[in-house]
C-alpha cells in the first residue's frame, strides 16, 4: 500500500486522535483566557492600561516569528506530531512556571513581577505559534480538504463542553478565593497542556519519504518558464517575503486577516470595560460567566462554520465570521450604555460573540493550506501567522488611547477596521472551486 493510500485509511482514526488533542487542549485554554483570566492577572500585578496593551504584542509576535525559521525544519521532519509533542511541552511548561510564580511570591505588588510574567507570556505564545503551525501541517498531511470542517466541528463542540465544565466547577471557586486563585489556575492549566501533548502518541502518522516533502530547494520559474531551484525558499524571512510578493491569493488572504485580528488589541480591554460596570462582589462570578460563554460560542461557531466550510469552501464560512466580529466592540458599548433597556448584565453576549475569533483564525489557516500543495503548508501557515502580528505593533498605542480617551472611540475604530476586513474577503477566491496554477505563487508578478 502507498503513502497516500495509507494516509487515507487511517484518516478517521486520526481524525478523532487529533480531535481529542484539540478538545484537551481547549479544556486546559479555558484556565488562561486571553480575553479575562490573563488581563485580570495583569492587572492585579500591574493595573496600567499601556501595559494591558503589551499583552497582545507579545502574543502575536510570539505566535508569529518563531513558526517563520521553523517552516524549514518541520517541512523536512519525516514525523511532524512530535513537534506538536514539544510544542504542547512548552504551553504546559510556561504555565506551571506563572503559578509557581505566583505561589512563591508573598508581595504581588513587587516590580519584578510584571516583566518577568511578560517574559514567560512571550514565551507560551512563541510555543503557541509553533503548535499552531505543527498541528496545522500535520491536519493537512493527514485530513482531507473536505473534512477539516469536520475535524474544527468536534474539536469545538467537545472542547466547549469540557471547558464549561471545568469553568464552572474549578474556575467560579477559585475566582472566588482571596487572591482569585491564580495559582491553582495557571498550574492546572499547564497539566492540562501535558495532558494534550500526551495525545500524540496515539496519532498515526506515516513517515513522508523522497523528494515530495524533504526537498532543501523551491522549484520557481524563469522569465522563459523554465525550472530552477530557489535556495532556502521554503523557510525563512525570504521566503514569506517572496510568498507575500508572488502569490496573489494569498496576499488578499493576508489583508484580510491583518484588518479582522485588530479585534485582538481588544482584548485586555474588554474585561476592564465590564468590571467598571460590575459590583466588586460580583467580579469573581462575572469573570466566570464571561469564559463559559466565550467558550460555548467557540463550540457553537466551530460546529457551524465546520459544516458550512465543508459544504460550500472556507471563503463563505470567513467572510460571515468575519462580518460578525466586526459587531463585538458595538456590542460591547451598547451593553455598557443602558440604551433601549439593554445594560452590564447582558455583557456577557460581547464575549459569546467573541468567540468568533479563534474560529476565525482556524478558518484563515484552513484557506491558506487549500492554496497550495502540503509540502509548503509549513511556509504557509508560518507567513498568515506573520500577517496576522502587523497590527500589532500599535497595540500599546490602543492601550494608551484607551486611558487617554476612553473606550467608545477605541472600539468604534477598531469596529470600522474589521469591518473593511470583511468587504475585502469578497476580492477571495474559493480554492475548491477555483483552478488555480501551481506556479503562480512562484513567479513574480509582471
């Protein structure tokens, strides 16, 4: 039997080992959300909105850097999921170090704590981003095109259950403890993450062998159309460099996914928002009610745009994603504004929808593999993961605009970027249903 048959017929067995390795690793997410548990941390260490700002710098520039110099080597990796084993290792790792921190230390107001806390945030998301990138290119190796859906459907639905599970049996009493509990938080998180990182050993994995993937060289063409190698083109800032220049597709992906994560530099931000509407005896349940529901719309939206993607391509499923994002921060300021009866005890809609994100950012990595052949996922994945930390660079900006003048005007502009976000997907092509040549993305454009 050859390799791709082989591959074909152990795709269900990998498709619920890989499911299991998702929901594991949502359920363990769920102690760390980005949105509430991490921003509430910062804050009860250091309560700056500038450097609340911080905290999506460097989890995008984590998640995007280090994947760029990884593409080569995980591209020539005969066995991709024991990168995905090591990566899992660092997101468990990180995390169990914050909670020792924080255990260990008496005063929490020291300064000493903010920057070393920053650093071991930075390095979680650069695991993160290589988890991303490995898990990435192990679903397109191993799970067909037409049911990736599927796999994001039951990775979202299982996880969604498991995390309010754990939510609100773990998460609402250690909130509730003097010091929020961040301690047992940070530590079950990072065994959660081990816990996951265990799963890929029951992954099934046939070794890539010849020329099909472990090849040192991109083949390009010539002005006469002829073939020539292309060194070091499949790792590298060169060679994102070259993918952004020459494949045309792929540049549009990239723009839209650079105006729709300007949702992100929101997020700290939402959480300091609902608190200042909340009775301070009610903050500890109110951050819990907001996880559960951010979660629970991951498993909603992930099942949905799973069978929409499946049915009719990534580019419908990303374009209403998309559209809906752009609504989080108007709803945020009408919960926060008591107009036409709505008021802070409806808040918790703003981070149900805000689950659109991380589905979105799914749904972006599964059109960019439908844009080209699996031995360049890899350099795919690593170069929309770089697109996706541009904006970043003005997150401590939103943060000091925020403390300046407010959130309405913060979230109103953030809104108005997303939103060309989604007029913008419409210049997409739908790469199931549209031929494209295989070297397009190689040849510079006239």
């Amino acid at each position: 039997m050859d390799r791709e048959s082989r591959i074909r017929q152990l795709e269900p067995h990998n498709l619920l080992a890989l499911s299991a390795y998702s929901v594991l690793l949502r359920f363990a997410w769920i102690f760390k959300t980005e949105s509430v548990i991490i921003p509430a941390f910062l804050d009860s260490i250091a309560g700056a909105g500038w450097l609340r700002g911080c905290l999506p710098v460097l989890n995008r520039f984590g998640q995007s850097m280090p994947p760029i110099f990884f593409a080569r080597r995980l591209r020539a990796a005969p066995v991709k999921k024991w990168s995905l084993l090591g990566t899992s290792a660092g997101l468990g790792l990180s995390m169990i170090a914050v909670a020792a921190m924080w255990m260990l230390t008496g005063d929490k107001q020291q300064a000493w704590l903010p920057p070393l806390f920053l650093l071991l945030y930075l390095f979680f998301f650069a695991a993160n981003g290589l988890n991303q990138q490995v898990f990435g290119t192990l679903q397109g190796k191993l799970i067909r095109p037409d049911r990736r859906g599927e796999l994001l459907g039951l990775s979202g639905i299982g996880g969604s259950v498991t995390s309010i599970i754990g939510a609100w049996f773990l998460l609402q009493y250690w909130l509730s403890l003097p010091d929020r509990g961040f301690g047992y938080i940070f530590g079950f998180s990072g065994l959660g993450f081990l816990v996951a990182g265990a799963t890929c050993f029951f992954v099934k994995e046939p070794p890539d062998v010849g020329h099909v993937f472990n090849v040192p060289a991109q083949e390009g063409s010539d002005s006469d159309g002829h073939v020539e190698n292309v060194p070091h083109a499949d790792g590298g800032l060169h060679a994102s460099f070259r993918l952004v220049r020459d494949d045309r597709d792929f540049r549009r992906l990239a723009i839209v996914a650079m105006l729709f994560i300007s949702i992100q530099l929101l997020f700290p931000h939402f959480q300091a928002l609902g608190q200042q509407h909340v009775a301070p005896d009610q903050i500890g349940f109110q951050l819990m009610l907001w996880v559960i529901a951010q979660n629970a719309a991951v498993g909603l939206f992930s099942w949905i745009s799973g069978k929409l993607a499946d049915r009719f391509g990534n580019r419908l499923s990303l374009q209403l994603q998309v559209f809906g994002t752009a609504s989080v921060p108007l709803l945020a300021l009408l919960f926060t504004s008591g107009i036409g009866g709505w008021g802070p005890k409806h808040f918790w809609i703003t981070f149900f929808f805000l689950g659109l994100t991380p589905v979105t950012i799914k749904t972006l990595t599964n059109y960019a593999l439908e844009l080209t052949e699996p031995a360049r996922h890899p350099l795919y994945v690593a170069t929309l993961h770089a697109s996706l930390a541009v904006p970043f660079i003005f997150s401590p900006l939103v943060g000091w605009l925020v403390d300046m003048l407010g959130f309405e005007s913060v979230l109103l502009g953030v809104s108005g970027t997303i939103l060309l976000g989604g007029l913008a997907s419409f210049w997409l092509i739908e790469p199931r249903h549209h031929q494209r040549d295989e070297l397009v993305e190689l040849q510079p454009e006239p």
